[in-house]
C-alpha cells in the first residue's frame, strides 16, 4: 500500500536523516515502508535516533 501524504520533514533533533538525504537513501526503506507506513521521500526517521543506514551500491566498498 502507498501512502498518500507528504513526506515527514526534517524537525532538527536525532530523528533527522542526513542532509539531502531521504528514507529511500538507506538500506532499511524497504521494511521500513511496508511495516510502519513510512514514504520514500521521508526525511525523518521513526527509530530514534535514527538508524539510518546508507545503501550500498554496486562497486562501493
């Protein structure tokens, strides 16, 4: 199911995601957005603090 909202805002505590970047960024979306109705473009996160976990793509080490 996709949520028909806007995306939680960055509010400046340990909940923010990094700077420019969003829920779709980190390894956790997935689950993220199935479980706990977050969004792709979300730029706070629920866990707090946040357990942002940046993806790894191919070729990075």
């Amino acid at each position: 199911m996709t949520e028909n909202r806007a995306p939680l805002p960055r509010t400046g505590d340990d909940m923010d995601l990094p700077p420019g970047k969003t829920c779709a960024d980190c390894a956790h979306c997935n689950r993220c957005t199935a479980m706990f109705g977050h969004i792709p473009e979300d730029e706070s996160c629920d866990w707090s603090p946040s357990r942002f976990t940046p993806k790894m793509y191919q070729g990075e080490i």
